[in-house]
C-alpha cells in the first residue's frame, strides 16, 4: 500500500494541481479548483475595517530569539 505522502507527490505532476486530504490514505488531485488574480482577491478586501484584536495582540507579544 502506498504512503499517503507517496500519493501527494504523484498527484502533483504540474503547479496547477492541487491535492486535497481525503481521509487518512486517500488523496484526490483538484485540477478544477478557482483561480483567483491578485485583482480580484483585493477586491474582496477592505482597507478601511480596523484590524481584529487577536492580530492586535499577537503584534504586542514579546519579542524572542532573533525577533529582538
């Protein structure tokens, strides 16, 4: 029996394809899944709304490691 990781690098031949989780060993390739220009995917946004507040807190975290 394959590997569930064996089957991800065969289905994905090309940048096109796309591979979703099916169950623990099954993998099912997506060819027809959206593609979206940068265009349209800042259009969906909204610059003026106020930034949620686990980003807000995630940003006043302590700085670690290299972060300093």
């Amino acid at each position: 029996m394959k590997s569930p990781l064996d089957t991800l690098r065969g289905s994905v031949n090309t940048q096109g394809n796309v591979v979703a989780f099916d169950n623990e060993n099954d993998w099912e390739a997506l060819g027809d899944s959206p593609r979206y220009t940068l265009e349209e995917l800042l259009h969906q946004c909204d610059p003026s709304a106020p930034e949620a507040a686990d980003m807000i807190a995630w940003q006043n975290l302590k700085k670690v490691g290299r972060e300093e």
